[in-house]
C-alpha cells in the first residue's frame, strides 16, 4: 500500500497525487510541490489515504514543503505577473497574425519558466512569437496548445444541467464518450442537445454507461418475437431504467409493458 495525497493546481486545473511525506495535512491546506511543469504551489483536495501499488502511477514524487508566507506572497506575484504576461503575448498574437486562441498563462513558482496554453485549428508557427517573448519576460517560454475540452477545464463555465462543468470541478483526466452512448441511453442525438460547452460530446454520458450497457444486455432487441402470459408477441419499445418493454400482443390494439424478469421464465 502507498500513502498519496490528492493535490490540486487551481491555474491548471489538474489533481495529482504525491506522497505526503511525514507532513500532517488536512483539505484546504497549500503545498509546494515538483510537478511535470515545474515547481508549483497546489492545495489539499484529498486528505492522505492508502492505495494498492497497482492504483498509483510510479514514481511517486513527494511533497516539496508545505507553503510559507513567503511561497504565498510569490503566488500572488505570479498571478498578477501572469496577467501582465498573458496580455503581452495576445497583443504580439494579434500584431503577428497569428491565427491561435490564447487560453491562459501560468508562471512556475520559482518563475524559472511561464507556460502560455492556446488553441488552434492548424499548426502554428510561433517561433517568432517565442522570441519576442523571451526578450521582454527574461525567462523560459513554453507554448502548449491544448484541446477544446481542456480549455473548458480551464476557463470553468456552466454546463447545460445549470451546474459548474464536471470538468472544472472534480474530473481528472477526460474518457472517451461516443454517440453510442447517447444512443444506448435512449438521448436526442441533436447535437445542441448532447453537446457540452466545449462542444464536444458531454463528459455525463460516461457516468450511467455502464449501468445502461448491463441493463440492455438483460432485455431483448426491438422486433424480436418473444412469449408472454397473453401470448405470443412482438417488442416495440425499451425502457432501460426499469429493465421492462412494450410488446405488441397479436389480437391487442395497444402494446402492453412487461418487466423482464415477469417473462424469463416463459422464454
């Protein structure tokens, strides 16, 4: 078993997780960690718990120190620098034409590098761009174009339901959603109706999948002729929820619904 704590980077929007060390932390609390990006301040979104080996991702970095007063201070700094920066690097974007979309910009916390995220519908060639950059910042560029999803978990929004993005909130990585799983779900394959604020497939479709899949696997196809207690028949309709159907009776105007577990026996 390995002892991790959940960690969250609030300009990024990323939760890793790290060994606490001998620290005694609770949620809310900062910390200074090394991540894949640099050195960066995060907060405690998890309270140290045990993991199988199996479920961590090695190797496990540990905790840098926990946050000082003066690791605090730096972060406001760096959040305000970040805004100065993020408004240089999209007013040369816009005297070079170049055609990207900049999402936001980050510094690491010992301001060693500042990472600028955009989006594009083509490869960009900003080489020039980085120079400039380079001149005025004094320090490393790095330039990283993401996709819409990501920029979503970045910018946050509300999503259809009324409710802040999944997103943004608590998901960590992005799964794969497809259409089947609106249609295995009985949705309106419109695609406002389906479609996150991103505009890509919702992240929701994943959650009741499974269950959708288990429940469909129970029940038989639409058209298949199946035996019932009033004779035989044909399935007209599915209602995955409740695991039942319509069948349409030979002899009967209107369907009659059945659960599946009144007609195993009789098939």
């Amino acid at each position: 078993m390995k002892n991790v704590v959940g960690i969250h980077f609030q300009n990024s929007g990323k939760m890793e997780y790290y060994a606490p060390k001998n620290f005694n932390l609770s949620v809310g609390d900062w910390v200074v960690v090394e991540s894949k990006r640099g050195l960066e301040m995060g907060y405690v979104k998890y309270e140290p718990l045990n993991v199988a080996d199996e479920d961590v991702a090695l190797p496990l970095k540990q905790i840098v120190r926990i946050a000082t007063d003066e690791d605090m201070i730096q972060y406001e700094q760096n959040t305000y620098d970040a805004k100065q920066a993020f408004n240089l690097c999209k007013e040369t974007i816009q005297q070079q034409n170049l055609e990207m979309r900049l999402v936001n910009c980050e510094f690491t916390l010992d301001k060693s590098k500042v990472i600028f995220n955009f989006t594009s519908d083509e490869r960009v060639d900003f080489r020039k761009l980085v120079k400039v950059l380079a001149q005025r910042l004094k320090t490393r560029i790095e330039l990283r174009q993401i996709g819409v999803r990501d920029e979503a978990k970045l910018l946050g929004g509300i999503g259809p339901c009324g409710r802040s993005l999944c997103c943004s909130t608590f998901l960590g990585d992005f799964e794969p959603v497809s259409i089947k799983m609106a249609k295995d779900q009985n949705l309106s394959l419109n695609p406002s109706k389906i479609s996150g604020a991103c505009g890509r497939l919702m992240c929701c479709l994943k959650y009741e999948n499974d269950y959708y899949e288990e429940a469909r696997a129970q029940l038989p196809d639409v058209g298949d002729e199946i035996k019932t207690p009033e004779g035989n028949g044909r399935v007209v309709g599915l209602n995955i929820l409740d695991i039942s159907m319509q069948v349409k009776i030979e002899g009967l105007e209107q369907p009659l619904e059945y659960k599946m577990e009144e007609l195993e026996t009789l098939n």
